[in-house]
C-alpha cells in the first residue's frame, strides 16, 4: 500500500536481517544436545528474508501462521520434534513482534536495516562501520537460495557452484544422498527418530559387546588360561547316565533377543555332532550355555569342556608340556588329595608303630592299590585310618580311569600332533603367539578327554598338517563330541551326526555334513511336493464350487465342498520358504602378456646376519633359489606347515618384501588383489559400507557404489547404517565387493575361508572357478583348496617345489610323516625322562 506515494514499511515484505534471524535460530537449534546441522541455519534465514511476508504475518502465531508454514515442514523432514519446531517459529515470532514494537534497528528512511551486512569471499560477516564482532553468516554453495536479498552480487566461487550445479558447466552433477534427503525426503520425523533410536541401541550393543569380550580376555590373561575353566563334576548327582538328554531348552541374551526357543538338547554318548547354522545365530552362546551348567535340567555329573574360537591370555613362564598337564583340574586336584592322604596315613602308621611305611609302594596306579587294598584288611579296627584307605583307593581307581600313568607321553604325543618340535614343547607358553597358545588350548581339552568335549572353530589357527592329524585323532574319539566348524571337509571326516540350529529351533540329522545337505533338500522337495498337491486339491475344488455355487440343483454339493475346503485349509501344510542361494561374480580382467608374475632365484631370510655380524650360511635361509611363475591362467595351491614360509612367499610375490637374492618381477599393468581371514576386520565400523569402500576407492561416485554393494545384497538401509549394525555375513559381503571392484588380474588368498560361514564359503567358491584370472591359495580348508586349485606347492626346507600328484595323495604322505615325527617326538622325551 501507498500513501501520497511514500511505501508503508510495515505492509513490505519484512525487514528482518539474515543476521537476526541466524542468531534467532541458532538458540534455539544449534544447542549442545542437538545435532543438528549448523550449515542449515543461514539457509532457514535466507528463506524467511527471501519471502513475501510481511512482519505482521510473520508475528502471527499457531499452526497456521506464515513461519510456521516456512519452517515446520523443513525442521520436521530433518528430524526435529514438534517442542524443537514449537520454539524455532515461536522465536521467529518473537523477533517479528520486537521489529512491530518499534524496535531499534528496524529500517531507516531508504527501507534497508541500519546497519548493512557484507560478507568476504570467505563468508564472515562484518557490519558496514567496520565493526567485525558480528556473528558470522556461513552460506550454503548448492546454488539453491541467495543467502541475502541486500547481496546481488556472487563471489566467483559461488557462480561456478551454480554454473556446475545448473549443468552450465561440463556437466551436471546430482546432489549429495545427504542433501537429497534433507530437501525430497518422505520419511517423516518420527521415522527419523526411530532410526537414530535404533543405531544408538545398535552402537551400545556393539560396545558392550566389546568390553565384554575385553574383560573375558584380561581374566584369562591374570588367570594364565590356557583353555575354558571346566566345572568339575558332580559324580554323586543323576544315575551316572552317559546320554545326555535335556527338552523344553530356551536360551537368550542379555538384550533379551530370544536365540533358542523350547529346543531339545540329545547327545548320545558316543556320537561325534556338527553343529551348523549361520553365522550369530547363536552357536557360541549354545556351546558356553553347556559348558558352564547353566541350561536347567542339564546333567551335572559330565566332564564337560568348551574350547573357544579365539584365546589370547598372555600364558606362563611353564612350559608348554606342563601347561598342558595341568590343564585337566581333577587330575590336579586327585593327585593334591592324593598326597595329603599319603601324608595322614604315614602319619597314623608312626604313631601306632614307632616308625614308617605309610608311602606306600612305588609303581603305577594298578600296583598301589593292590597294596593298598591289602592294607584295608588289616585296618578294620581304625575307622579314621580305614576311612582314609579307602578314599586313597577310590582316588587310585579314578586316576586310574584317567590314564594318570601314561599322562606325559599322551600330552607329548598330541602336541607333536599339533606340530609342537620338542623344543617348544619344553619352552615357556608365554613365548608363543597367540594362534600357537590357541593350540596349547586345543591340546590340553584333547589331553583331558572331557566327557563332552565341545570345539568351536578348532582349523582356525591350525595349518593343513595338523588339521589332517586333528582329523585321524578325532575319529577315535571315545566320548561324546560336538563341532562347530566352517570346514566342509574336517566336518565330513569327524561327524557322525549334524544338528542344525536355525530358526530358534535344533534339528537332528543322522550322518556327515554332505549327508546333511542331501537329506534336507530331499526333505524340501518332499514338503514342496505335499504343498503342491494340497494347492492342486484346494483349487480344483475351489473351480467346482464357482463354477456350481448358483446352481440350487448342486447346493448340497457345492456347500459339502466348501466344508472339505474350510477342512483342508485348518490343516494345510505350511508352505515352503526356499533361501535364494547367494553368489557374487569376480569381474574378469582384461588379458596381460607374459609373464605376468616372474620368481627368479630368488633367495629370502628375516635375519641374514647373525647377532655377532656372521652371515647366515645359504642352506639356512628360510627360502633358497625358488623359481616358478605365475599367470592369468595359474591355480596354484601352497602348502607346508607353519613356519615353512608360505606367508612369506606372497609377501615376496605381492612386493611387501624384498628378496636377498634373485628378482620377483610383475606386468606393469598388473593389478593384483589380496584376500585374507581378516579383510572383513579392515573395516571401520562406525562408517557405513558405502563410506568404506569409498574410502578404499576414493575416485568412485557414490552412487555407482551403492549400485556395486547392491550385488551383493547390501542394499538399501543396509548400504548406508554402520556397519556394527550388519551381521558377520555381510560384512564379509562386504570384503568380496571390495575385492570384486578392484578387478584384478591376480589375487592372493591368505587362508580366506577362516571366519566364513558355509553360505559365504560356497560363494566364494563359485566365483573363484568362473573367475578368469589367476589365483594363488594357502589355504587349510581341503574343499576349498580341492575346489579352487589345479597345481599344488610346498613349502618346506627352505624349497618351494611342485607337488605331482592329488590332494588326496599329498594327504597320505603328510600323514605318514607326521606319524614318523610323533613316534620320534615320544622316544625322545622317553629317553629324556630315563
């Protein structure tokens, strides 16, 4: 409106100032507990100054008023709460009302705020004086807005935003994801909240779970653990049954997630069981659950013993032979009441003869108690002394059962099983690494010979040698046994039954894991087969009753058919969900002249030059004079025990080393990929997937990479939440993408089934052999190596050479030495103790 041609200030569009309306907001959205982003606040400023509003419309209050209609819909798309949107446009309002109230600094005569505001090319403000104290306006760059209405003119970055922006430019970029969703999101706040509820519960889960896994590992470590601590029996409780058979078993964690709902635990004695299922659906936790008698019903006069996947207390200054002995607690503790009886009964000897004779007779267990059985008979008179007799000879028959005499020779014999020389088998624990003292710990539950003996992951830190020795062992297990393996081949060789534990439900199957796989899927197509022809019934009765249902001749029949149907649906089968199986694609590289990896003479030791400046004779080197080359159509499988120098051999062929003597030379276009137990470890997991693999490739675009994950089934919210909250199979999804997306002419395969779930396991497989670049494995997993690999190598003193022959083959040989070894390992600690 005009009046005798001079505009009325307070019908004009408003005169608030960015710099009022920032510092407005601000206190009200940029709190300390709020996250939300301070780069939004200026944009909001800009939008009020931007609009045709006058001051009286924006000081209108409610729902319906104008700043309210500007700001609500924005702050509620970007996650605020209706208190936090309440106050913003209540400080709009206030600020309009202050300005309506005759405010200082509203317009002077020219209708522009007193004091004008310019900003530098940096975006900091200062006041038209001269006066820098005023807060800064930070100005968003997409080119969406101008930030003020007073600033005509653009900075040349900010006209090259908008040139780039408008496709003026090469061409046009799409916004960020982030700013996609502030702008265009359809997911409404409270949505938002719920999600950020959940990855905050997600994040302290995942925590928690650290730090306990953390606490568990400094007892071990103060407690010297070499394995699990095994409760000790309580032989007087139950009817000494061997079986073990508990129903009606449920099992949940402390978050309350349910992972064993009415299950039924049967084991009979005797039995050898694979227990399979996905990764984190609650393996683990079943296994500890046993081992520490915390199932209600469980049997409690069982040796029960759980030896976990990973262990890493720091060990004892004993050594390894003696840490291993000690290890089985009831011997400890039969063989300490031993000597305190020992001690009390020559104790009563002397008083009652003046002299001794209560040791006893040196010798084996059978001996000592035929001498003691006959000293029973003389001391019936002496109810103390007699009652000790007879509890020395009860613990005589129980050390007896456990093979107390020949205890040495059964630790020796298992840890040269375990490739123990006998060198490490007299030093100290505390100098191995850690997936050494993971052997001690497979050792000594071995040693023990627990009543139920339960082993998760037990060829994770085992080399071929010893899982194939592990195997022959386990086959001539006495008692009862449970596996938890990812190892299709080791499972083969030891089972005799499968348990699978999946959906909150264990299911027994007779036979190895093959059998296991063929069972069910003939269990699929049987139940297919039922629920197809209840489908076929169902509908041809359902085409009777529309075709009759008007037809009052046939009433009778078409309402007896609805009643059969009615029957049939209250009893239908359920129908079958069959799991898509997963598999990926590596994609082929583009073909490389030879050769592409070269290994010429090529000499290699950590330590060439002894401590006193002497070189190292050749014959000692780790690796001597290896030749061998490597293409895009090699399959090579390296084997040889740990320490031989296959870790090393990669590292020379992937340049993390270099050669004493001799060259290992590579295409210069080579890209050569690299996969290992531990890639899906490299991970940061408070990232996202797609902001780890962008962090891998930094080049990439953000949405080509959300496209490649996709392949992967790591789509959607999945692609985008941190990866603590995704399971252990996606997240080694996650690894093959990133190896995937490298396309590499080589890759080199560091044991990468360990960790893997058979699922995981199996894809890789499959992509491997459609894979047309050239592979090279160590790998102790025999299904994958039989599957992957077309040459085999070993490794050992000091030669790399090719192996003629098949796995099964080498199998033999390997175990044949290692028999040879295990006999001179025994012979010698025998001629040592002699």
């Amino acid at each position: 409106q005009h009046v005798d041609g001079i505009p009325d200030t307070a019908a004009m569009t408003t005169s608030l100032t960015e710099e009022e309306l920032c510092s407005a907001l601000s206190a009200v959205l940029l709190t300390p507990s709020s996250d939300f982003d301070e780069d939004l606040v200026p944009y909001l400023a800009g939008l009020i100054d931007s609009s045709e509003h006058t001051l009286e419309e924006l000081a209108e209050t409610g729902d319906e008023g104008p700043a309210h209609e500007l700001l609500g819909p924005f702050l509620e798309s970007s996650g605020c709460d209706e208190d936090v949107i309440g106050r913003a446009v209540g400080a709009v309002n206030e600020l309009a009302s202050s300005k309506l109230g005759g405010g200082s600094g509203g317009d002077d005569g020219d209708g522009k705020a007193g004091d004008a505001i310019t900003t530098d090319g940096a975006g900091a403000a200062s006041n038209a004086d001269g006066n820098n104290n005023a807060a800064p306006i930070r100005k968003l760059r997409q080119g969406l807005v101008s930030m003020s209405s007073a600033l005509d003119e653009r900075s040349e970055h900010e006209a090259d935003a908008n040139r780039y922006l408008w496709g003026a430019d090469s061409g046009v970029a799409a916004y960020t994801n982030e700013q996609k969703d502030a702008h265009s999101s359809k997911q409404s706040a409270k949505e938002k909240r719920k999600a950020k509820q959940e990855l905050e519960k997600a994040r302290k889960e995942y925590e928690a779970k650290v730090r306990a896994i953390e606490e568990a590992e400094a007892r071990d470590a103060s407690n010297g653990a070499a394995v699990s601590n095994m409760v000790l029996p309580d032989y007087n409780s139950g009817r000494n049954e061997k079986d073990i058979h508990c129903k009606n078993v449920s099992l949940a964690l402390d978050t309350g997630r349910t992972l064993l709902d009415n299950g039924d635990i049967k084991f009979t004695h005797g039995r050898r069981y694979g227990l399979v299922g996905k990764n984190g659906v609650g393996k683990t936790t079943l296994l500890k659950a046993i081992a520490s008698l915390s199932i209600e019903g469980f049997p409690r006069h069982h040796r029960i013993l759980h030896v976990r996947q990973e262990i890493k207390a720091a060990g004892g200054d004993i050594s390894v032979l003696r840490a291993v002995m000690e290890a089985d607690v009831e011997r400890n503790a039969l063989l300490a009441e031993e000597k305190e009886l020992l001690q009390r009964l020559e104790a009563s000897e002397e008083q009652q003869n003046g002299s001794g004779g209560g040791k006893g007779e040196d010798g084996g267990i059978t001996k000592k108690r035929l001498f003691l059985q006959a000293k029973i008979k003389d001391a019936a008179s002496d109810d103390a002394f007699a009652a000790d007799l007879k509890r020395l000879d009860e613990v005589y028959a129980r050390l007896g059962t456990l093979s107390a005499d020949s205890a040495e020779s059964r630790a020796a014999t298992i840890l040269s099983g375990l490739q123990f020389t006998p060198e490490m088998q007299a030093g100290p624990t505390s100098a191995l690494s850690g997936g050494w003292r993971m052997r001690v710990s497979l050792a000594a539950a071995l040693f023990i010979e627990p009543d139920l003996l339960m082993l998760d992951e037990p060829t994770n830190h085992l080399d071929l040698e010893a899982v194939l020795w592990l195997e022959e062992y386990l086959i001539q297990y006495k008692h009862t046994m449970i596996v938890v393996s990812h190892d299709r081949s080791f499972l083969n060789a030891v089972c005799t039954d499968t348990i699978e534990f999946e959906k909150l439900k264990l299911t027994y199957y007779k036979g190895d894991y093959d059998t296991y796989c063929r069972t069910k899927q003939e269990n699929i197509k049987n139940t297919m087969r039922v629920y197809q022809a209840y489908l076929d019934k169902r509908q041809h009765l359902m085409d009777f009753i529309n075709k009759f249902r008007a037809n009052a001749k046939r009433a009778s029949i078409v309402q007896s058919r609805i009643k059969a149907v009615e029957k049939m649906d209250a009893e239908a089968p359920e129908p079958v969900e069959v799991e898509q199986v997963w598999s990926f694609s590596i994609p082929n590289p583009e073909p490389l002249g030879r050769p592409v990896i070269a290994v010429d003479d090529v000499t290699f030791d950590y330590k060439p030059v002894s401590d006193d400046g002497t070189k190292k004779p050749l014959k000692e080197y780790l690796i001597q004079d290896v030749n061998f080359g490597v293409d895009l159509e090699s399959r090579i499988g390296v084997l040889g025990p740990n320490g031989a120098g296959k870790s090393t051999l990669l590292n020379l062929i992937m340049d993390k080393l270099t050669p004493c003597r001799g060259s290992v030379s590579r295409h210069g276009n080579l890209r050569l990929g690299y996969f290992t137990q531990h890639s899906a470890d490299t991970f940061d997991l408070h990232l996202s997937a797609t902001e780890n693999m962008l962090a891998k490739f930094p080049s990439a675009d953000d949405q080509v990479m959300r496209s490649f994950l996709g392949k992967f089934q790591i789509q959607g919210q999945d692609s985008v939440k941190p990866m603590m909250m995704l399971s252990g199979g996606q997240k080694s999804r996650v690894a093959f993408a990133a190896l995937a997306y490298q396309k590499p002419h080589v890759i080199v395969f560091d044991e990468p089934s360990n960790h893997l779930d058979m699922e995981s396991i199996d894809a890789l497989v499959g992509a491997v052999k459609d894979y047309r670049g050239g592979i090279v494995v160590v790998s102790h997993d025999e299904h994958f190596m039989s599957n992957t690999c077309s040459e085999l190598w070993v490794v050992g003193d000091g030669k790399v050479s090719r192996f003629r022959g098949f796995f099964d083959e080498y199998k033999k040989e390997t175990l044949e030495k290692t028999r040879k070894r295990i006999e001179q390992s025994v012979k010698l600690l025998s001629n040592i103790n002699n």
